[in-house]
DNA sequence: AATGATATTGATTAATTTTAACGATTAATT
DNA sequence: AATTAATCGTTAAAATTAATCAATATCATT
C-alpha cells in the first residue's frame, strides 16, 4: 500500500468514474485502474463494483475510503507541522549561557521572542562543563559563553565579540569619574568578584600575583547578577569584562592599567549538526543588541 | 513522500543506526539511506544530524516521527477494518424480504446472528417494487421473495426452493384433517387472503376465475404474520405457499385439488456487484433451515 | 450498431534497489 | 603517537522493479 494509491482511490471514491478521476489526478485512466486494482489485490477485498458503465464503492470500499482519508489528513498535517517549523512558527530553541553572559542575553531576549512568537525559548544558566555535555547529548542547540580557544572536541566556535576587563563601581563611589585604575590601587581596594570558572577571575589573579599582591576578596560568587546588585549599592568593586554591566545604568565601567585584556564571547555549536534556522536568527538578534 | 518511506525513516529513528535499521525493513543500508534522504529533500528539513558514526533526531526529525508513527498506525487500523470485514468480524447485511417470505426469514437469523456476532443485519419488509428498488441503489445486498422468472433487467436471480400453493387453517379447525379440498369447497368458506401483489393470491383469483366462482373474501392484508394469527384463532381459511407456515405449529396446509401450483422462491442479488460473503452465509443459513 | 465506460496489453519511462567504491570516524594494536 | 582494521553513511552506476502511457479489447447501455 502507498500513499499513491491511496490517493487514486480517494479521488475515484469523489468521483464514480475512473477517467474523470484520473484527469483529476493527472495520470491516465490506465494507471489509475491498475493502482486500484493493486490496493485491491493488497486488502483482498474489492473496493468498487463494476457494474456495467458505472462504479461504485463496496461496503468495504466505504469502510476504507474513511481510512484512507484520514491517513491522508495525517499526511498534510505531518508536512504542515514541518513547514511550521521552516517558518519559525513553531519550534523551539534551547540556549545555554555561562554565569558571566547572563546580562547579555536579556536585552535579546524580548525583541527575538516578539518577532517569532511560536518558538518557545529555554534558556539555561550553568557552568560551561555542564553546558557543553549538554550541547553534546543535544539538550542544548547553543551556548554563549566566554571561552579560550581551541580546547574543545567536537565543538565548533563562532566568535561573537570582544570585552575589555575592566573594573566595575557604582556610580555613585568615590571612585566613579576615574579615568583609570592601577593595580596597586585596585589591590587596596575591598573587592567582590567572580568565583572560579569566570575566566575574568583567571585574569585576576594574574595580575595580582605578578605583583605579589594579595587581593583583598570580601565575596565571591557565580551569579552576576546578584554581584552586580551587590556592587550597585555598596562601595565595594569588582572586575568583569565591559559588557557584563550593559544592562546596568547605575554601573560604570574603569580601565585597569597595563597590558589590555580582552575576554572573547562565542557561541558554540555541536560539529555536524543541522544549524536551527531559530539559534542563528537569535545570533543575529544578539549582536543587534550588543 | 511515500509510506514507503515513512517505515524507513521510523525505523530508522527507532535503531538511531541507519544499517540496522535496514535490516529490520530487509533492504540494503544504501537504500534505507537514500529514501531517507528523499524524505528530507520532500520536507525541506533534515531529519538527522550525522555526527561521524552517530546519527541522531534533529528537531524537525522528533517532530515527524510523532506524524509518521500516527499515519503508521492508521494505515495498520484501516487494513485491520477490511480483514474484519473478510472474515465476517465486522460488516453488515441488508436483506429485503417480501411479505410472503415473512415466517422464513426468522428461523435463519438467529442462528446466523449467533455465528458471525460482529455482522449487524438489516431486514427490510416491503412490496417488491420498492425493494428492487433499493436493491438497485445498494441500499439492500440480496432480496428474497417469491417471484416470476425472467421479467428482471439488471437483476441475478438464483433460485431457492419451491412451495406448493395450498389451503391454510388452524388445527382446530373442522377441516384441519381433511387430506385435499376441491376449488368448489373452497368458494363457500370464509377466507382471509393476503392483498395483491402476493403471487398466491394471483393464484386464488384465477382459480375461482376459472369456475365463475365469487370467492367470499372476508379480509385481505399484506401482512403474513397478522394473517397467520387470525386463520389461527378464527375458523376463516387463507391460501399460501406451504412454507409460509413453516413456524406456525398451530396450523395446518390442506392441498388444493386440481393442478398442483407452486411458489418459486428465488434470492435477487443486483447484477455484477460482488457478492458479500456475508451474504452468501446467510443463504446457506437459509437453506439449512428449510 | 454506436457509445461510453473500465480492463488489458505491450512498450516506455521512471523509480527503487542493489552493488561496489569511497570517505570519514572510531577502536584496537603496535 | 602512529598505524591498522573495522564500522558506518554517502555516492555513483548498474540492475531490477514498478508506474505510466497509448492503443486496444471488452462489456453493458442506449
């Protein structure tokens, strides 16, 4: 049985007349009579009677012309579902992002979700070891995350953007109008900062430690937001890369003296995978944004 | 898209391994591989991700096979429907049965009724005219009536049996164990006949014809039960074919003198259209109680 | 007999399947 | 780490199978 036959016997089934039938479906009456025929061979049963110039559906041919139609509705509801999915009418997008992106997938966030209200967004906050398994077994279609390059297996990257490292008040500390900040000054200062897995940590204790300074740490957390909070009413800093802060009006971001360091963003895909026409619209919506 | 195709690719998503997958469906790997790739190329998306080795659902993939399965299971359902049909588990029958063929119908249904459970039968009393009727539109399978040869266009008729015309009475009637009854005695009884368009009341009509005799016809219906009933518990005589008593213990048929007269019963099926099995069955059904 | 329908037939075309060669990846062995 | 062997999916070409067409046969109706 084929969806074919099943076609010829539907349009035969509207019509009673093969040849009628036949011109509807593009073929000559030939084929279609032989396709019937064939079905019939196959349910072992026949499904018109043929009687004298004139056709007509059997009591099984009545029975199978609903089944039949019903499987051909499957069948155009099937490729509707997909054609959704070409369309972005439907689908969905799982976005994984590192603790130290979250601020800037927000701003992104709005404007992609209006622009196509059908795909349904997750988005899932983590450290990257977490999020990269994740990626690998398909749970995730991307993740934005800082990253160094090249260690990975398996996984492709796509650069997305540079960030200074900057230090990071409120606006409203003694220290706000700087125009720069050394290093020595920074190590006076009681500093709240990014725990281990930021690589903008990394950074910092790097340059401490080539000055032989011990930074004085008051807290240290993964979650930026809730630091970012911290910093916005307290008179204590931080360090982050520039952009981490975009959301915040009430932060300010100064450079550190010495050698410019940069913290590189991108995504990251799983290698040979079907990249979602959804994840590279948001992409696309992300670096509007940013 | 065929359901060719659609076996292959549910398959295929069942394995996750394409080479298996062929086995199951007892085709190469390659063509297992290349119909797939059809389906895609149908769809406009791919169903797979190959990632070296592996192959694994892709969205649209996970999305299709929910379709593909439910198509699967109607097309399972609607052959399931005809070999129901074929082996009586399910279907219908519609039988006509003219008045005078009443009493005979009856002591057949149960025990067909009894043997094919899953068949749900029609039985439609009616005049000849409106029954041929529908037997021609399909609304009725078989007919069975008594019947003159040859006057049907488009009409098979297979023949069933044969009863003799005779005189009916109650058991208790005076004349119940008379063993023939001559034309004349029959004029001076009081009779109940059934209407026109009953054969053996053409019959009765052209008897008493013959001897210029005016039958003393004291009620005429076409309704052979009700008559029965009456020539039961009256001392009013009918005249029917023999059988038509068939179920009626409380009467007696008494032959007519003169040349012996019989009923033919036949079974009309319509010209050409396949003969139900059902239908068939029943016949024999028929046949074995009479 | 002519007509209007489906069925059948043989030739042609198209599609499916297979075979075989290939490339990429993984696992095993050296 | 490098080499080898094995596994898997893809591709291209050949072989097989199936669908289609055009012409004709057949059948019931007019």
């Amino acid at each position: 049985m084929e969806l074919r036959q099943l076609n010829y016997f539907v349009k035969a089934a509207e019509h009673l007349h093969f040849t009628e039938a036949a011109g509807a479906c593009f073929v000559t009456q030939s084929t279609l009579s032989q396709q019937i025929k064939q079905l019939e061979e196959e349910l072992g049963m026949l499904l018109f009677d043929r009687i004298g110039k004139h056709v007509r559906l059997t009591e099984a041919g009545n029975v199978f012309l609903k089944h039949a139609r019903q499987i051909l509705r499957d069948v155009a509801k099937s490729k509707e579902a997909i054609s959704e999915l070409n369309s972005l009418a439907a689908g969905d997008l799982k976005i994984g992002v590192t603790y130290a992106f979250s601020s800037m997938v927000l701003p992104a966030l709005t404007p992609f979700s209006f622009k196509y209200p059908g795909i349904k967004i997750y988005v899932e906050y983590g450290p990257p070891e977490v999020l990269e398994l994740k990626l690998k077994g398909a749970e995730l279609d991307i993740i934005l995350t800082f990253h160094e390059e090249s260690d990975n297996e398996g996984l492709e990257m796509q650069p997305l953007f540079s960030s200074r490292i900057m230090m990071v008040v409120s606006k409203k500390h003694p220290l706000a109008a700087l125009k720069k900040i050394t290093v020595n000054e920074l190590g006076a200062l009681d500093l709240i900062l990014p725990g281990k897995g930021f690589s903008s940590r990394d950074y910092v204790n790097e340059i401490f430690r080539k000055k032989n300074i011990l930074p004085r740490v008051r807290i240290e957390m993964n979650e930026v937001n809730s630091l970012l909070s911290l910093v916005e009413n307290t008179s204590w800093v931080t360090v982050l890369n520039e952009k981490a802060i975009m959301t915040w009006d009430s932060l300010v971001a100064i450079p550190i003296a010495g050698k410019e360091r940069y913290k590189r963003a991108f995504i990251l895909w799983q290698k040979g995978v079907y990249k979602k026409k959804a994840a590279t619209l948001f992409i696309e919506e992300l670096s509007k944004v940013l």
